[in-house]
C-alpha cells in the first residue's frame, strides 16, 4: 500500500483560493509595495491610476487625491474645496479664495460676512445698505436705512430690496403729482379770482356812465324848461312893456346868480311873479 504524502504548500494555495472566492478580489503587494489589483473587479474610470474602489474623485482624474478640506471628496470634484460653505464658482465670481476658508470675511465692510452675502444672493464686495435702529423716549422704535451703494445683480436677486426700490419710486410719483396737481388748482383759482376783479371795474365804470348820462339829460331838461320858460315870459311884451316889467328885472338878477339852487329859487319866484303881473294886465 502508497502512503499518501501531505504538502504545505498545497494547503497554504488552497486556503487562498478559498479566500478570493468567498471575500472577493485580494490586492497582493508587489516587491515595490505598490498595491496592485489582481482581480478582474478592478475599475479606473477616470483612469488615473487610482481604482473607483478608493479614489476619492472615481469620475474625475485626481492622482494625487487631494482632498483640502478633508471632507473625503477630493478636490477635483469638490465644489468647495475648500470648505467655507461657499462654492468656489461663487467665490471665483466675486474675486474670492477658493482655497482659503474666508467665510468670516468681510472685505467690503459692512458687517455681513462672505458666507452671510452667499446666503443672501449679495455682493460680497459691495456695502449693503446699513440699518440703524433708533429708540425715542424709551418706547418707540424705528429703523433708518442709508443706501451707500446699489449692486444690481442684489436689486435682481433679493426680492425685498426690489419690492422697497419700486415702493420708493411709487411714493415719489405720488407726491410729485399731488405736488403739480396743487400747484394747477392754486393757479386756476388765482386766475378766477382776477377775472371778476377784471370785470369789476368795468361793471362800475358801466354805472358810472349810465348815472352820468342820466345827469346830463337831466341838467339838459332843466336848461331848455329854463328856456322855455325865459321865452313865455318875453312874449306877452312889447318892447315898451319891456324896460317896465318887472319880470325881465327879476331875469337880469339870476342871469347874476352862481349856484344852482339859487337859481332854482329865482326862477320860481320868478314865475310867480309873472302870474300875478298878468293877474294885474287883466
């Protein structure tokens, strides 16, 4: 009867093909301590020399896998790179450091960090408008907003400063025409007011004119009654009768007087007279 022999080395290849075929591929270390994947599992998509299993940017080549912020993902395909909380394309648009956690900065100044104008889509570069708030007697409060500068890219982005620019606008409008429109209405009624002044005095001058005319029709009648009169009492006289009548002698002492009145009275007496010297021819 053979003997059968046992060999170590038999053993040892065994226990390891059953190691690759139970726990899957088995990086063996070459002499240069390189591993080296020796399974036909072994994927480098992007290949750079890294396999998918533990490259850090399995997509995008990154031999070197670095990784700045240690987040695990390297930072080929990173879009932060550096950690901050800011994507590097942003940081880039506005001229910050992509490779520098600069969240807390604030390089144009007013109090808003890097990382509190990303959050609310401003510019990092560009003063936002500065808020104070001012307490009055203890009890009310109210805010004033200083615009130091306008990003237009914050106007599109932030729709309250948007809303507050076309609030203004509005308000300026409205007062602009409630201005012009007072302004109108105190012309219009300043022009009515001088209208009836302009007619005023033609009004008046009208009456005026008319009273005039009655007087100088009036004195006009008065004249030539007066001369009718002078005229009734030269007829009944012949030229001898004349010299002696005492109503051409009363006559020649009005023709004297100045006032009016006065002659008013003579000229009654006047009549009176002529009655009874015609009284007396009887």
């Amino acid at each position: 009867m053979r003997s059968s022999s046992f060999s170590p080395a038999i053993l040892v290849l065994s226990v390891l093909a059953a190691m690759i075929l139970v726990f899957g591929p088995l990086h063996i270390a070459e002499i240069t301590g390189r591993a080296v994947d020796n399974t036909k599992d072994s994927v480098d998509s992007d290949q750079d020399g890294i396999p998918d299993s533990t490259d850090n940017c399995p997509l995008i080549s990154n031999p070197k896998q670095e990784d700045l912020d240690h987040d695990g993902k390297g930072d080929a395909c990173d879009p932060d790179k550096d950690g901050d909380g800011m994507p590097d394309a942003w940081e880039l648009q506005y001229g910050l450091n992509i490779n520098k956690n600069d969240a807390a900065e604030d390089p144009d100044g007013d109090s808003a960090t890097n990382l509190e104008e990303y959050k609310r889509g401003t510019n990092p570069g560009v003063p936002d408008p500065v808020t104070l708030f001012m307490t009055i007697s203890g009890i009310m409060r109210s805010q004033v907003e200083f615009i130091t500068a306008i990003d237009v890219k914050d106007l599109l982005t932030n729709p309250i400063s948007l809303s507050m620019i076309i609030a203004v606008i509005a308000f300026i409008a409205a007062v602009g025409f409630l201005f012009y429109r007072m302004k109108h209405q105190k012309k219009k009624v300043i022009v009515q007011a001088k209208i009836p002044a302009l007619i005023g005095p033609v009004r008046r001058n009208r009456k005026e004119m008319a009273r005039d005319l009655k007087e100088r029709q009036a004195m006009m009648m008065r004249s030539e009654q007066k001369l009718m009169a002078r005229e009734s009492f030269f007829r009944p006289f012949d030229k001898s009768e004349r010299n002696e009548s005492p109503v051409l002698k009363e006559l020649e002492k009005i023709q004297g007087f100045d006032s009016e009145s006065d002659r008013e009275k003579a000229v009654e007496s006047l009549s009176n007279l002529a009655e009874e010297y015609d009284n007396s021819k009887k």
